[in-house]
C-alpha cells in the first residue's frame, strides 16, 4: 500500500511538469519499480541557488526522451570529470537519508559516485521527461548504463549544480557491490557496414549506394532503430497476450501465432520518422539521432494478420462502437521496467485492406534479434515507431497509448514551435508519412568525369497509407528544369511485383535516370522529388517545414557533384 | 451494318492520332451518331499544303475537350471573319459528297457557313482529341453551339487554311432550315456574385472573400462546374440504371432511391481539379479555365449509399474478384449524345468507411439544377470531376471508364511535359486530391491602414483522402517566419462539428490568424501552407509543379497587401 501511495503522489505531481513531459505510469508497474524504504517524511531542504541563467541554458538541451540522445556528442569527455567535486566539504548523508527523498514533495535526491544531488529543481526541465523520477532517492549509474548519452561533460556539469552533500562511505560501498551490468551486453551483431548513430541503444542505416542495389534490402543492412538494449526471448516459453476492453482475451504462443492463423505475406517499406533529420540539423539543430537517408528499407514480412487474431480474441465488427485504438507493448524494457509502446487506429488494424501483420519471418526467415524475434508488429504505410518489436501485448482500447513515444515524441510542429512552446498534446501522433524520395547516387561532394558524357542518378521514393509512387522527377539544374526518371518495383533481373491494389502499395519503388552531361556546367546541383497518386509532391525546401524533433523531413532531396574534366583537356 | 462497320473504320484508325487524343467510342452510340450516306468511296483527295510553320503554331493551342476552352480569350472577335472566304473561285460540292468524307480513310470533311473544309490532317491536331470526328462529313455549326469556345478568330483562321470548296446552294439552304437551337437555353438562373469562368458550359466560381464567411457554402454560390449543357430531367421518369458486369442488375426510380436505403448525410468539400490554375498560367500558359482560389466549396450532401445500392444490386464481397472500378454515367450529354462519364476504384465505392453517396440532397434541399438535381454521386475527399452529375447508370467493371475525361484530361504531370510529349496513359487518373490552403482575406492587392496595428487573415485548408487538416501556418514575410492558424469546423457562432473518424475527414477546416503589424514593413507577401494528418504539406512554388492542363496547383498561397501610413503621419 506504501508503495502504491508514493506512485500516486508521482503522479499528483506531474502536472508540476512542463506541459511537454506528462506521462502516467500505471500504478501497477510503479509499484514494481520503487524499492521500498522509509515513508519519507523528511522534510530537510537544501534549496540550491541557480539563476535564470542556468534555466535559460538548460532550455536550449530540452528534449523528449529520444532526444537526450543529442547528449551524445562529448560523450568522449565524460569520464575526465567524474571527480570534479571530490574534495567539497558538505555534509554526509546516509543511503536511508537519500532514499527518503524521492518525489516532489519530499524533494528529489539521486546519487553519483558517492556524490548526493538535490535535483528536485531540475526535474521539470530534464530532457527526458518525468522518467527522471524512477530514479528518485536511488542511483544514477544503471539508469545512465541505459542511456549512455548521459555520460558526458555537460551533464556532469548541470549535475555538479545540485550537488549537496557525499554518501556515507558504507553505504557507497554497499552500492559499488552491486555492480550494475550493461544492458546492452546481449545485443546481436552487427553487419559492419552500417554508419552507427548510436549504439546503446542501437541505431544504424547502411551506405545509401548500397541501399538501392536491392528492391528488398538484406536483412543485416536493413537499419536498425532500437529504443532500448534487444530482448532476449525464449521462443519456447513466448506468449503474445491480446486484452483490452471487455469482450476479448486471448492468450498464443510462438506456435500457436504460426498455425492458428494463414499466413499472410507482404512487401512494406519501413521509414524512421528521423529519416532524413541531418538536413533539418542544418537549418538549426533539433534534437534526435543524425539520421542521414537510409533509415529506411524494404523487406517482405511474414506473419499472422492482426485482424484475423483480434477476430479470434473476440473483437468482431462491434468494436468499433467502443474502442478507436489498439496499443502494442514490446518486450523491450529500461531498468525501471517500462516497456516500448504505439499505438495505432483501430480501423487501420481491423481493416481487411490494412495489412497489419504480427510478423514472425522477415525476408523469408525467422525475425533477426534487431528487428523484434520472434514477433514484431508491421503496420505497413505507417511511421517505423508504430511497429512494434518484441511484441508482447497487444490492448484494444479506447485511447492511444500512453508512452511517452506515441504521446511526447515523433509528432510534427511548425517551424515556429521550440521547446518553450512546444504543446505536444496540439498534435496529432505521427501514423501515415509524407512521400518521400532521395537519391542514394550519386553520392553528395563526389565527381562525375566529363568524358562519361552522362550522369546516372539513382535513388528510392514511397509514400505513407498505401499511395503508390506514380512519378519520380529529377533535376541537375537545382530544380529550374526536370526529367522523368524510370521507376521499378523488383531488383534489375527479375519480373516486377505484381501492382498493388488502389490504397495498398506499401513497397518504395527504386528509380533511375542516365542524363547527359550539360555541356557548360562545372558542378550539377541534382534535385529530385516524387509524386504519389494522391499527387502529394514534396516541399521545395526544409526551412519551412523544419521541427524542434526533426521528424517528417521530405523536402526536395540535392546532392552536388563536380565535373571532373579529363586529363588529356588539361 | 453499314454504319457499325464505319464505326468500327473510325476506331480502327485512332492510332493515326496522336497518343493524347485516344478515344474509343462505343459502337453502340456510334451508330446513333452517324447520320446514313453513301458508301463513301470516293477517293478523291484536295490535299492543302500545310507547312510546319501552322503545326507549330497549332502545338501551342492543342489541349484536351477542356481545354478548348482556352479558346474563349477572344470570342468577341469571332462573327467578323465569318465571311473571310466567300469570294473564292473554289469547286461546289453536294452536301452527299461532303457526307461521305466522314474518316481518316476517305477524308475528313465538314461544312460551316456554306463552305466545305476538309480537315483530315487537323484530327490529330485538334484540341479536343478524336471528338472531331463525330462532326466528320456534315455541319459544323452544332458542334460549335455545345462549345462556344471555338467561336473566335484564330479558330475561323485555322480553319480557312482547310478550305477546298462551297457547299451547292440548295444544300446550304437545307441545313439554314434546320436551325441549331442553343443547348444551353435550359439552363438554370445563377446568383449574380458568381464569377463567369464560362457561360457555356456554365463555370464559376464565388468571390473568395465571400466563400469562407460560411462554413456551409450556400447552394446557389457554391462552385460550378459543368461540362455540357445542363439536362432537364423529370424526377418521375427518372431512372438510375444499376449494371455491368454478370452478377448484378438494378432499376430505380428516384423514389425508390429514397425510400429503399437508408438516407445518409455528410459534410463534404469538392474542389475542382483546377482550382488555383491562374497561379499556373501565371508561370506559363496552361489548357483551360482559369480558376482563382474558389473552385472549392462544402455543403452537406444527404442520399443513399452508393455501398448499399450496389449491395442490392447483387455486388456482394465476391464482386472485387472480378471488378476493379465504377464508372458513371451522367444525363448530360453533347449534340453526338456521349454523356459525360467518369469511374472511381472499387474499393472507395464499396468500402463502409468510403461513404459515397447517391446524393439527392444538398445543404438539406433537392440537388439545384446545377448541382445535378435529381441525383449526383458524391465521392468524398475525391476531385470533382469523379462526383457525376444528373446521375444515369452507373456500371460496375474491370475497367475505368472510357471517357475522355478519365482518360485524356484530368492527370497531373511533370513540368517537363508539354502537349508534343505528353502520354496520357503514362499518368493515373486523378482520384484523391492533395493538400490545400489558400487565403481569401485580404485580397491581393489590397491595402491594410496602419493604426489597425495588426492585420487579420482568412483562409480555408483541406486535403483529399479524409485526411484531416491538422495545421495552417501563416507568414507575413514570405515565408521566412510562421505562425499556426486557428483552425474551426463550423460557423463561429455555432459548436464545432464532432470530429470525424480516422480518414473520413471529407470537409474543410477554414482557419484565421490575427497578426501585429510589423513595425517596418510597407508591403506585407502573407502566405499559407497546410498540412494534414498524414504530414503532407504544400510544395512551396508553382513552377516545379506547373502541368500542361494546369490541375493540382496546390503550392503555398501568396498575397501582397500594403501598409497604408495613417493620414495623420503623411
């Protein structure tokens, strides 16, 4: 009861927050993640001094949870300062001293290396959000063994700002035998191919050259977008829980997902809502992971439709009347025990024309451990975040997911908008994406030589919902005149797939055009931009459609390249 | 027999045209079409030397039937050159043997105003594809009443260049006794705040500024778009024919239509494919009528489902198996008696969530004339052109329609294609259209006092889909910076409408935005961009999306106000 009492005051105190970190832990699984300890009436204070400046400092790192991952930067210097404040003179707390303060009300105490910080100040402006509470009245160390982003100089020193005293030199000790093992330390291999944005946890794209030399991409190349350390899960003992409102339950395993239910088949694309952010971070710096244009990929996905298993659950065509949504929950989890979560329409989940899969094989295999063995959600036309991996469980509800991800992250906003004034409730969450098109070759700063006489550009377009690309034009003048550039559905020697019925082409297709070369020109500025057959074109430019999380960036795709003039004219 | 294998002559020869120009005319209403003659073999042939100066000329003025009406720039001009050849020393022909000049094979000839013209090598030049060919071997005088665009100059021009002879007087004096009376005579009074675009057809459309002071938009201004002349039809004989392929078959009365299915109502936008075109002729001259901003409007539309007369039709689930596509039929119809004719795909007329009405209520009273009185098809979030008016059959099939305005008109392509390139089947019909905003207060053009201090703007924002419209940034600088909108789903004095479900978002949302005068500007270029639930936005500028015939111009809005200096201060 203690402990369920302590959530709910967590929670009472969320809207302390700022608006842009909300999040409502189930009472159940807070009472998992708080220790137990002292009822914590303490009410020492040791209000620390930090001026306006501090906050003003502070707004320019503020971020969603993904986006502590901006951190990531210095990490390289984070160890050097690890001992800044050994040699102060304040006071000794015991670890029953620290544990009694963990919420607001109580005032917020964590520890570092023996260090004791009063952050109650800091809470709301924590760039990830209220999750900073789960480590409330305990140690820091295995919540930044997760988030490894955490390890740098900065935030050692906005830390060192709220330092107020040292731990009692038993207890630490009682803490450095616990010895907090890492996370990731399971994670599969990787191809080394990938250009690494992060590795714990993992997130990768391949060269976008060798993206497009296949219409379905090689498992080990696809990119990888993890938000947590990869689950281990024993296939045997697996089982995917389907719940939610009255009227259905059902329990599978692995087995029983396999044979209950046909076995559906479909080519879908898979794009990271970041696809593309490192030209937003031109324009101004946002916040997330440097994506550059291959987060993402086209496999074939095998699998269970959800609809036919929500069918078999119970939910018919009545379910409509109460619930809007259906939540996945991964398997996935950080050291407090949360676990990945999206959510996505219902009426995309229960449509025969929706295509939702509970996917077991991917390219004619089982899963790879990086893209959710043994069973992930293929939510084909919609945002990568909505595909959930590892899946777990399955809630047919009547309101979207509560994670932070489908709630305070992956939603788009004017250019406008910063982090002062950031409303995440004011948009909706991101399902179908924009059409989007790059081109993978050639590649940006390269040369072509002038005695080619002519340039191959190359690259992929796909659009969000089931639209099919219907055109893709290229430029070499910067956008003044235009090509049509020949689009394919299959790699170069084989038939092309079959064309999708109206509202289900959910592949990319991979296009190319061969231009002779302008005969004045010293360097092409290549530009392209697709159509899809709602005639959604992309914008011009990424100013105007620049966001604080730079998600969503589809504007005119450029490259430039020099025109090497040969030798024997030198 | 006789005119069914001319038919088949006529059809035989459409790969002589011009890819653009393909129709295939049934050989049904071919036969109805052409008048009897004789076997037409004479051979005789009057070849006019026709240099390539003329089919260079010519290129720049060929346009699909729509775009004929391009023509209308300067019909004033048109009754003075009636007469230009009436003193040539050409031979005299029988009106039998104009008649049996009637294909590419033995010629093509007509009559206008006692002159015969033989035109065999103008068919595949002529704007308004293979439709020519009807007129072939009698009068043109009929043809040139449905399309009053033809009558101007440059038209009378052309066609004095393929003068071979006069028509024998007693002939001309027959075709004087039958006169032409005006097809359009019946058609409806309209609201005198209607902006002509074309009387005959009849296009307009409501000043902007009135368009967004209703969230309805009141029948009588809501836009007009016809493409013949307005058919009376009487709601007793009224007939809907349900058919096509094996399976299904349905006759209806217009009160069996009411009282047989259940009467369904929504609040749908329909905007025509060519909305905003003058900003494209602004660019480059484009095929068509020229639109400002208020080819759009929304009304409420009541009716069955097109979905539940299908289903009583005998098209049950099975149908998707063999049909792809159903097609319309209106009762309006051109002098030949082909009736306008569009198709929509299957699965949006089928779908529960498509909501595709056989609508005999607008705004809560019977369909106005214009609006297709007794029944019209409305296809929510789809262009106008698939909304058929006067409703006649409709017909369940494997393939589109094949009329003119779903194959050859109606199709976005890329600015690098003109009409000596153009493929129309390269290019998939226009369905779902895309996002859109535009500003319709102030004006351009208009001035804004200075000691307002700050400058309201109004605008509406809609995309094709159901996609809802989440967002409406304005810019008074051009777009350099932004501000988000209010947006609103009703009148202001009146609750907003309950939100729609996910993708069956079919009104617009109009938005408004009260800004401070910036301190130094003396002209203010204000803007718009929306964007809709699936984060597609607008394309910045017109020229990368300039087409041929002009449709989809859908880039931000732009309008120049100026500061007006108080008196005082001058």
């Amino acid at each position: 009861m203690l402990l369920l009492r302590r959530c709910h005051r967590l929670t009472r105190f969320g809207p302390l927050n700022t608006q842009r970190h909300q999040a409502a832990p189930a009472v159940a699984s807070c009472a998992v993640r708080l220790r137990s300890g002292s009822s914590g009436e303490d009410q020492r204070s040791y209000q620390h001094a930090h001026g306006p400046s501090w906050r003003q400092a502070l707004a320019g790192v503020l971020a969603g949870t993904g986006a502590v991952l901006a951190y990531g930067l210095h990490h390289h210097k984070a160890e050097q300062v690890d001992t800044i404040e050994k040699a102060s003179a304040l006071p000794i707390f015991t670890q029953e001293e620290v544990t009694s303060h963990r919420s607001l009300e109580d005032g917020v105490w964590v520890t570092y290396k023996g260090a004791v910080y009063n952050i109650t100040e800091f809470v709301a402006m924590h760039p990830g959000g209220d999750k900073i509470l789960l480590a409330a009245g305990g140690d820091l160390e295995p919540f930044w063994a997760l988030y490894a982003v955490h390890k740098q100089e900065h935030v050692l020193e906005i830390l060192a700002e709220y330092k107020i005293g040292e731990l009692r030199a038993e207890d630490l000790k009682k803490q450095q035998s616990v010895k907090s093992s890492d996370p990731y330390s399971s994670d599969p291999e990787r191809h080394p191919v990938l250009r690494i944005n992060s590795l714990k946890p993992f997130n990768a794209e391949p060269p976008p050259e060798i993206l497009t030399d296949s219409y379905i991409t090689p498992s080990p190349i696809f990119f990888k977008r993890n938000h947590l350390p990869v689950p281990q899960v024993d296939p045997g003992s697996y089982r995917l829980h389907v719940e939610g409102l009255p009227g259905g339950a059902l329990t599978l395993s692995l087995e029983e997902l396999k044979t209950r239910f046909p076995k559906h088949t479909i080519t879908a694309t898979l794009q990271c809502a970041g696809n593309r952010r490192s030209e937003m971070n031109k324009v101004k710096q946002v916040k997330g992971l440097n994506w550059g244009i291959a987060a993402i990929s086209n496999a074939t996905w095998s699998g269970a439709r959800l609809r036919d298993v929500l069918l078999a659950a119970g939910y018919g065509p009545d379910v409509a009347k109460r619930a809007c949504h259906v939540q996945f929950e991964g398997l996935d989890k950080d050291v407090t025990g949360t676990t990945y979560g999206a959510s996505i329409p219902l009426n995309k989940a229960v449509s025969e024309e929706g295509d939702v899969l509970l996917a077991y094989e991917m390219n004619g295999e089982d899963l790879p451990a990086d893209h959710g063995y043994p069973v992930r959600v293929v939510v084909p036309g919609t945002v990568g975040a909505r595909n959930v991996k590892w899946l777990g469980k399955i809630i047919v509800s009547a309101e979207e997911s509560s994670s932070h991800w489908q709630q305070n992250d992956y939603k788009g906003f004017s250019p406008a908008t910063d982090w002062d004034t950031v409303d995440f409730k004011s948009a909706p969450a991101i399902q179908e994406l924009p059409i989007q098109s790059a081109i993978t070759v050639p590649a940006d700063g390269t040369a072509v030589d002038r005695s080619g006489e002519e340039v191959t550009v190359k690259g992929y377009a796909w659009s969000g919902g089931g639209r099919e690309v219907v055109r893709v034009d290229v430029s070499l003048d910067g956008g003044k005149t235009w090509q049509v550039a020949q689009l394919r559905s299959s790699d170069k020697d084989q038939a092309p797939e079959v064309s999708p019925p109206p509202g289900r082409a959910w592949a990319w297709k991979l296009w190319e055009i061969t231009v002779p070369l302008p005969a004045e020109a010293q360097e092409l500025e290549i530009v392209c931009k697709a159509v899809d057959n709602s005639y959604n074109m992309q914008p011009d430019t990424v100013a105007p459609i620049w966001n604080l999380r730079g998600v969503l960036s589809n504007a005119w795709h450029r490259v430039k390249v020099k025109i090497r003039e040969d030798e024997s004219e030198e």
